[in-house]
C-alpha cells in the first residue's frame, strides 16, 4: 500500500548492491530495500524517490558518482521513458550474463533446484528483432498528434515515441509517419491497437477500428500501405473479424525453420514467436536435446500453432500436440497439412485442468516438449506419472515459474535437471527466456 505522506525531494547517496529481475538496482537505506531504475551494481548514485510502499520503495538516479564497466550509453532516445525496454543501459554481453544469473537464483530460491550445468546461452541479433507486436495507438487531441508505440515505464499512457529500435526497422522506424497518416483518418480518435505480423517475405498490420473507416479513410489507408509495401487489414471486432481492405488481396504472413525444412502460416493476432533468429536456434536445441528417434512418441504441451510439434514430426515417430485455443489448434491442423506431416494430431485442451478423461492423455509418451505461457504448467505436470516421459525439455518466458515447476519435477517426480540456460529472445527487455533439460532418474 503506498504512504499517503508525501515522497522525500532531497537527493539520497547509496551504493547499489544488486540487480532485480527486472533491471532495476536495488539498495538498502534506512533498512528499507530501493529500486532504482537504471542503477548498475557497485555504481554510486544520487537517486531521488519515486514511490514509497511499507515494504519497498523506488526511485530514479539523478547523478552517477561511478560508472559500472557493464555500463554502455542506450542506443534509443526514448530509453527511460518508454516501457517497452529497461536494459539498454547494460552492456549486450552482461544482459545474458545477469539473466543466467538470475535464472540461477530462481531455481535455488523458489525450485530449492541447483542447476547442475548453464546451457550456453542462445544469442541472435540484438537490435530489430521484434517481428510481432500489438501497438497501441492515441490521439491526443491537446498536441494535434497520433502516438503509436508501446506504454510508458510503469504508467498506463502510451510513450511519445517516434522509433523503436528493438522493433522489425520497415516498422520500428517509420512510427512517425504511422502517427501522421492516422491523424488524416476520420477515425483517428476511434483506433486503439494496430498488430503487427511480419513473415519471412510479409508485412501485415491490422488495425483495430472501433467505428467503420470511410471510402477516403480507405484509400488513404490503401495509398500508405502500399507505398511501404504492407499489407494492410482491418479488424473491426475480435481477431478472427481481420481482414484486408476492400479490394485488397489477403497476404498470408509465414516463416519457415529451415533447419528442419518446415513453413508456418499464421495470422496477424496470432501468437507466435516474435525474434525468429532465436526461435530457431531454440526449435534446434530442443529437438537435439530430446535426442528424438523414430521409435519416440512425443508429446507437445502448449503448442500454439505447431511451432515446436511440426519441427518434432519431421524427427520422431508420433507427435501429439494440445494448445487451449482452438483457432490455432485448427492453424496447427492446417499448418500439419501444408507441411505434409501425417504423423502428428492436436487437440484442444485446458492444460490447466484435469486432462486424464481424454483420449490422447490415455497413452504414454517417451518424451514431452512444454512451452507454457507465464503462469507456467504445475497442474499438468502431475501426468508425468502416467505419461512417464524419459526425457523432458521445458521451454519457458517466465523464471519464477519455470523454476517452481523444476522444483516439482526434480523434488516430487523423480526428474533430474540436467541443464538450464537462457534463450536471448528478448534484448534490452527484462523479459527472459529459458529452456531447461531434466531427465528420468
Ligand atoms: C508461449 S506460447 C507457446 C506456443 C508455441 N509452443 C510456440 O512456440 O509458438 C504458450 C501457449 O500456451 C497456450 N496456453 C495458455 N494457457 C493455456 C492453457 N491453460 N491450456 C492450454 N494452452 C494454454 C497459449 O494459447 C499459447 O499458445
């Protein structure tokens, strides 16, 4: 709860003792413990305070006294203001390194896991990588201007940003002019989000509208679209109403792993993975990791559109892939076909709940690939003692649950963790991508 008295104006001195999660330094004054935002270990600040809680407070630094060797000056103007990135002030090297070391301290604090071995860490471009987004779009009427881009750190408003470098740069570098044809529309003030999907060889954008854009709105629309050659869709109601402008052909976005000779097709809300460099080096050192034979009948929790299940069949003798939500079970299906792939079927399930009643979860499988999203997979995990996988790789974007899952793995079912490691699929964020290995004893 935040103290309703007001936050100290003076300027505090202090040393930063360590890195959070999430970037922040973090100090001890008055045995209170600070985060402070862009703060390195060791360096001493001047920070003054931005919100004080009972347990914890925040702060900003107002003057460096010492400059950490992992210090690097931030290649994007808008740094500290837009929430979109909070590590562009750490050298990219030592971003990987204060992830592992993170993802380490995780799975001993929370797992009561030690990780027997760091997987050397995947890397990839650091800069221009984002190829899926979801973009929120404003006008503010007070400065005549359409913003386009992500939030403000810590704040519901969007950032006045006119670039993104971590974005794709056909997009990451034109949100100016985006701002300004948007401002032409009728309905400027009726468009809250724009998705971006870019394919391999596609640009798409779909453009929320809360109200039908006018024949003028349409060809303006059409006319910028087609000078930065994007496709360019509207969605009118929930994800499955996108679609291209009157007239214009529908561009299906794809990308294909070429390591394992298999192509995607998927729409713009879809989810998949936004740094493709990365994903697949991640698809790869899962497959190898599972040490995959055509005897092997595998399992794919949290599938999405078959990312990992596809690339899994080309490997092994049977696949199983379940995802929750249906309409990419059915583009995993169709995605199955396009591939020529017969040796795979999904299912749509809540992995959450109790799964044993349904057919595919009746039979047992040599190994399981899971991919949850942020809340993690615990109450699926208890399966294993039916599925009795021998060998088991769990994909990961949140380390806290990643390692209260390895603790259950390793310290109730009988799993040994033979390595885990971070995967750099997100540069200059705090968000962290993991993979880990474990074993049946
Ligand atoms: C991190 S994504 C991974 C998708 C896929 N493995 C990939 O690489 O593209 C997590 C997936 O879990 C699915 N999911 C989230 N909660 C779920 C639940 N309770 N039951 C089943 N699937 C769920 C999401 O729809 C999403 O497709």
């Amino acid at each position: 709860m935040a103290y309703k008295k007001k936050l100290p104006l003076d300027p505090v001195n202090t040393t930063i003792e360590s890195l959070a999660h999430d970037g922040r330094g973090v100090s001890h004054v008055n045995d209170k413990v600070v985060f402070i935002d862009e703060a390195l270990p060791g360096e001493n600040v001047d920070f003054v305070y931005t919100d004080m809680r009972r347990d914890y407070a925040e702060g900003k630094v107002v003057q460096l006294h010492s400059r950490s060797p992992q210090r690097v000056d931030p290649k994007c103007a808008h740094f500290g203001s837009c929430g979109g990135c909070s590590f562009q002030h750490v050298a990219d090297e030592e971003q990987i390194k204060i992830k592992q070391e993170l993802l380490k301290e995780q799975f001993k604090r929370i797992g009561k896991v030690e990780i027997p071995e760091i997987w050397e860490a995947l890397t990839g471009p650091h800069w221009g990588y984002r190829r899926k987004a979801r973009m929120g779009v404003k006008y503010v009427a007070k400065k005549g201007r359409v913003l386009v881009g992500f939030r403000e750190r810590r704040n519901p408003f969007l950032a006045e940003i006119d670039s993104c470098k971590v974005m794709y740069p056909l997009i990451g570098e034109n949100l100016l002019a985006f701002g300004e044809m948007i401002a032409q529309l009728t309905i400027k003030d009726k468009i809250p989000q724009i998705e971006v999907a870019i394919g391999d060889n596609e640009v798409v954008l779909a453009f929320r509208v809360l109200e039908p854009p006018t024949e003028q709105d349409k060809q303006i629309l059409r006319d910028f679209g087609r000078q930065h050659q994007i496709s360019i869709c509207l969605q009118p109601k929930g994800p499955d109403t996108i679609a291209p402008l009157d007239g214009e052909p529908e561009v299906i976005p794809s990308y294909t792993l070429a390591e394992q000779g298999v192509k995607f097709n998927f729409k713009p809300a879809m989810f998949t993975q936004v740094n493709y460099e990365i994903n697949q080096k991640m698809v790869t050192r899962a497959l190898d990791a599972l040490e995959l034979t055509a005897e092997d009948r595998v399992l794919d929790l949290f599938c999405g559109l078959g990312n990992f299940t596809l690339p899994l069949a080309t490997k092994a003798g049977y696949v199983v892939g379940v995802e929750g939500d249906l309409p990419l079970v059915n583009h995993a299906r169709e995605n199955a076909r396009l591939n020529n792939l017969d040796n795979v079927e999904f299912h749509a399930a809540d992995l959450t709940k109790d799964v044993r009643d349904q057919a595919w979860s009746k039979h047992k499988f040599t190994k399981v690939l899971l991919d949850p999203s942020r809340a993690g997979a615990s109450e699926v995990l208890h399966n294993f003692k039916h599925w009795q996988p021998e060998r088991i790789v769990y994909v990961s974007c949140n380390p806290s649950t990643l390692a209260r899952d390895a603790g259950i793995l390793v310290n109730e079912l009988g799993y040994k963790l033979v390595k885990a490691g971070v995967m750099d699929m997100f540069p200059q964020t705090g968000h962290v991508e993991s993979i880990a290995l474990f074993v049946k004893k």
